[in-house]
C-alpha cells in the first residue's frame, strides 16, 4: 500500500514538472515576448515611414461674382504634390529595407539571448535539485547507519566520543541537504520570473544538454551583432546616395479654374535651391561619417567575439576534462571506498572514524562533480550567447 501511495505522490508531482521544452514555448508567447516582438514592428514601420512619400493635396475653392456686367459662380480644383529626393527612390528603398533588417536581426538577437538566459537558470535549478537529491539520499543512508551505531554505543561496542563524531557529521549533511533546497527554491524562483504566464512548481530536469568536449562554431560574420552592422552599414551608404541625389525635392501643381466666362489651365514645377543651404551637405555628412563608424565598430567587435570565444572555449575544455576526471575515476573509487568503508565497520573491522572519513570524502567529491557541471552549464550557456548559437533549444 505504502509504494502504491509513493507512486501516486511521485506521478502527481511529475505531472506539475516542466520541461525546457514547455518553458521555452511559454517564454515565446509570454507578455514580456509580445512587447519585445511589437516594438519591434513599431521600429521598422517608423523605419518604413523614411522612404514613404506624401500624398499629393486636394485644393478645391468656390467663390459668388457679382459685377457690374458679369454674375455667377467661379470655381477652381487643383491637385499639388511635394516629391522627397525623386531622382533617388532606389537607394531610399535599399536604405529602409537595409534598416529594417538590421532591425529585424537586433530583435531575434535579443529574443535568443533571452531564451538562453532562460535555459542557463533551468539548468542552475536542475543542478541545485539535483546535489539537494544527492545529498538527501546520502543523509537517508548517513542516518540509517547512525541508528545502528547508537545500538552498539549502547552495547558497548564503540566509545561516546565515536557516536558524536557521526552524529555532527550527520547534522552536517542535513544542513547541506537544507542549503541547497534553499539554493533550488531560489533559481526556480528566479526562472518564474521571466516566465509570466506558466506556473512553474517542480522542474523534470531529464533533459540538460550534454556535457560535450567540443562545440562547432560558425563564421563569425553569421554573428547576428555583425549581421545586424552590416546591414546598418548598407542603410547608412544608401542614405548617403540618397542626400547626395540632384534634388531634394520637387513640387508640381496641377490646377484648373473657371472664372465666369474664362477657364483657365495651369502646372507648376518647383525645385529647391539646394546649393543655398547647408542642409544636404550636413545629411550627406551624418551618413559618410556613420558608415565609417560602422566599420570600425563591425572591427572591433568581431575581435572582441573571437577573443572572447577563445577563452570560455577553453574554460569548457577544462571543465570538461575535470568532469570526465571525476565522472569516470575519482567519483566511482570514492564510491567504492565507502561502501567497503560502511561493510567494515558493519562488520567490526574498522573504526566509526574510518567510516566518517570515507563519506565525508565522497561527499565532497560528489558536491565538487555536482558544482562542476554546474560551472560548465553557467559557461555553456555564455559561451553560446557570445558564438549566438541557440544550442539545442
């Protein structure tokens, strides 16, 4: 009856858990999401605005004539329009498209970086759960061996002072066991946050990425950061063709009146002066300066990516080889060393001390695996947000 109630209660606090899988998605349609993705229409339509056109005007007057001679209705109707840059649609419509990719790319950037942030507090939670387990089960077999070291302290088997030594080494491990189910309830606590529309009570944890030694990169110049400068940099020398184009503008009028017996047709053209201002030559300037800025910009942030990217490669490396180190020798020998340790001491031929020494060791080296993977887990995740690789989400 007890399993059957123990598998009930396991299976109903399974069906609570949450994925990477669901949080990823409930992040993408997530209120915090919706603003980022609206903004973003709301900047390229306000990019879009730039190489839009105004639309042409409707004039229409009525007026009564009352002369000596002459009586009636006089009328006129026209229609006026003022052209941006005519001679120069083509760039605009390269430079607002350039734009508004640039920020497109911006957008999907960040949405990754903020996925990825998402995924890192998953996997620093799952790690936390997973030591508090680890620990627990340690207790649980730390406590059972306790009650039958008190039986021989009271047969007389074993002193006083070896009973204390396992029962602080016992609260030692409760208090371990305490801390980091307060660790575990802080990270789970710090992923809802970001997540506002999915209750989260209880993680699977079944599905971290792999602890791998090596990860492919791409060209840096796929990095969104680079792409999105690129393509500001083909927004700013469009811009720049644009300003530098013959004429500003240019204003035509199409008007047609009638005046008692006399009708009247007329077009107008208008051309801007514009070697009289400076205007032009200051917007020609914005932009020729900006493009080189770019430049030097796009430069130092593809050495600052790859620099970067070559020193946490490495640091995963060494975090790799340590887990490897402590997965495949350290941790097993520790594990064996207890378990002969705890046999002996059942069996009376070693000391409670000899027994304490070999748990609290693997102990130790159990939390430092634990703390290990979670070290490469906080670097993968920076790793990929620098490599703008999404990873396997």
């Amino acid at each position: 009856m007890k399993i059957k109630l123990f598998l009930l209660f396991f299976v109903s606090i399974n069906l609570y858990a949450k994925n990477l899988n669901e949080i990823t998605q409930a992040l993408e349609a997530s209120k915090r999401v919706t603003s980022m993705k609206e903004q973003t229409k709301s900047d390229i339509a306000q990019a879009e605005y730039l190489g839009s056109y105004n639309a042409p005007y409707l004039g229409l007057s009525i007026s009564n004539a009352d002369e000596s001679n002459d009586k009636g209705e006089e009328y006129s109707v026209g229609i006026s329009q003022e052209i941006a840059h005519p001679f120069a649609s083509s760039s605009k419509v390269v430079a607002v498209q350039a734009k508004s990719r640039a920020i497109e790319q911006g957008a999907s950037y960040a949405l990754d970086i903020l996925t990825l942030e998402v995924a890192k507090k998953y996997h620093q939670a799952c790690i936390s759960k997973e030591i508090s387990n680890s620990l627990q089960r340690l207790y649980d077999e730390q406590n059972e061996s306790f009650f039958k070291l008190q039986k021989a302290y009271e047969l007389g088997e074993i002193s006083k002072k070896e009973l204390l030594f396992n029962k602080l080494d016992l609260a030692k491990t409760q208090r371990s066991v305490t801390t980091y189910k307060r660790a575990y309830i802080t990270e789970l606590s710090n992923l809802q946050e970001m997540i506002d529309n999915l209750d989260i009570e209880e993680l699977e944890c079944n599905d971290l990425a792999k602890i791998t030694k090596g990860i492919e990169l791409k060209s840096v110049d796929e990095h969104s950061l680079i792409k999105e400068i690129t393509y500001e940099q083909n927004s700013a020398k469009s811009f720049y063709n644009v300003y530098n184009s013959t004429f500003s503008t240019i204003g035509y009028e199409l008007l047609y009146e009638k005046e008692l017996d006399t009708t009247r047709y007329t077009f107008g053209i208008s051309v801007p002066l514009d070697f009289l201002s400076s205007k032009t030559e200051i917007q020609r300037a914005e932009y020729l300066h900006k493009d080189v800025s770019l430049i030097a910009k796009k430069e130092y942030l593809t050495l600052e990516i790859q620099n970067s990217l070559k020193t946490s490669a490495l640091k995963l490396k060494t975090l790799y080889e340590e887990f490897v180190l402590l997965e495949e020798n350290v941790l097993p020998m520790s594990l064996e060393l207890k378990d002969l340790a705890k046999k002996s001491l059942m069996e009376g031929h070693s000391s409670v001390l000899e027994y304490l020494d070999a748990t609290r060791s693997y102990s130790k080296i159990s939390l430092e695996f634990q703390e290990i993977k979670k070290d490469y887990y906080n670097e993968l995740f920076e790793f990929y947000k620098k490599a703008d690789i999404k990873g396997n989400l």
